[in-house]
C-alpha cells in the first residue's frame, strides 16, 4: 500500500510592511474632522448661474400704448384742423361783438300791497348794435330778462323772436313784471337810496342765439347780457333818469 503523501500547508508570505508616516495627517492643535477625510469629500455642487432676460411685455400692453398714441395724434390734428377754421373765419368775415345799452325806463307800476308784498311793472328799452358786416343774428325763444335791487329780484320778461341783419341797430321795448314777498325792508332802503338820488340795478339777460356767416347757420349759443344801471328815482308815472349804464356780454355754448 502506498505511502499517504501529506499535504503541509505552505507558510503565507509576509507582507510588506507599510512606511510609518513621517508627518501627521493632521496638524496639532486641529481637531480631526468628523466628516472623514477631507480628501475624499466630493467636491461642493457649484449652480450655474444664467444672465436675467427680462420677460416680454405682453401684447396686449402695447396694443393699449398704440391706441393711446393714435388717439393723441388724432386729437392734436383735429386742434390743428380747427385753429384753422377759425383763422380763416377771422380774416374772412372779421367778426365783432354786438353792443348793448340801456336808453330809457318807464315803471307804470311800484307800490306795495296790502300783504306787504311790492308789485313791480317796468317797461324797459334796450337798444342792440350789430356792426358786422358779413354776420346776422338770430335770436331765438326761450329767453330770459330780469331787474335786480341789492340782490332782490324786481320784476322778469322775455325778448322777442326776430333776426339782425349786417350793420343793424334795433330798438327793444321789453315789458317787465314782478311781485317781491316781504318787501317792507326793501322799500326802506330804496328811500334811502331815493333821498341821495342814486339807485343801483343790474339788469340781467340770457338769449339764446344762432350765428349766420354767410349763408352758413351756425349752432345754437347763448348770450349772457349784465348792465349795471344808475337811476335817480323809481317813482310810478315818472320820468326816470338813467345817470349812467355799462353793459358786458359773454357768450357760452
């Protein structure tokens, strides 16, 4: 029988022994990091960081600033547009403001009632100058005149309906009626302004009116009249002196 051959482990073989480090990982004084080894940290995630674009605007925005812009335009053209028709309505027909006076005053009728109320009838007369040459007038209905005292108003009328032709002058006899509420205050400070032969009034007129350049008709205006009036009396049946009168017109549409 043949021998058993024995089997001997072979020795393992020695490894190398490492090199002892000559310097410490860390340096004294430093405590060692709890993360491990900064070496074998990844290194920290850098974000890229892109310009800012700002966003367009939407076109809504711009439609809304075209429209505005446009309508600018278009208002100042129609500016433009009517600087020149006035212009050339100026030198064409070179219009001129109608003038107004005061010429007389009747009173057929001031005295007071047995309810202390004053009853007022005056018959004014107003003269209107136009002195254009190629402009008319027309003074429509709806009119409206008035006598004041002192912030009291005396008695109302209205003006007729007629036309005024180029460089005419027209005489108004104007009928005007009123009754004043309470009016013994009143007459008291009328008699005293009676005694110094002063009496202030302002008569007040509001027509409407239609400008006519040529044959042309233009829209309906109003001519707002004041005229303020110095009398010496306003005794009934009686001559009344006007010492002075000064009228201003303005016009509105």
């Amino acid at each position: 029988m043949a021998d058993h051959q024995k089997i001997h482990p072979a020795p393992a073989p020695e490894q190398e022994a490492l090199p002892k480090p000559t310097a410490p990982l860390v340096p004294r004084g430093s405590s060692r990091s709890e993360n491990g080894d900064p070496e074998r940290q990844q290194p920290p995630l850098r974000r890229s960081l892109t310009p800012y674009s700002p966003s367009k605007p939407p076109k809504k925005r711009s439609c809304c600033k075209k429209c505005l812009c446009w309508s600018c335009c278009l208002l100042f053209l129609v500016i433009i547009l009517l600087g020149i028709l006035a212009a050339i309505i100026y030198f064409v027909f070179q219009p001129k403001i109608p003038k107004y006076s005061v010429d007389s005053m009747r009173i057929t009728q001031f005295n007071m009632n047995n309810d202390m109320s004053l009853s007022a009838t005056f018959n004014v007369n107003i003269t209107a100058r136009n002195p254009n040459k190629k402009i008319g007038i027309y003074y429509e209905n709806g009119s409206h005149l008035s006598v004041w005292y002192k912030g009291t108003n005396l008695c109302e009328g209205t003006l007729p309906k007629f036309y005024q032709g180029h460089r005419n002058t027209t005489v108004l006899n104007v009928k005007m009626t009123g009754q004043t509420e309470n009016a013994t205050n009143l007459l008291q400070s009328l008699q005293l302004d009676q005694q110094s032969g002063t009496i202030p009034l302002n008569l007040r007129v509001k027509v409407p009116v239609r400008i006519k350049l040529g044959k042309l008709k233009l829209t309906k205006w109003k001519f707002l009249l004041k005229c303020r009036l110095n009398v010496d009396s306003l005794s009934p049946d009686n001559v009344i002196r006007i010492r002075d009168n000064k009228c201003k017109v303005r016009f509105r549409f």
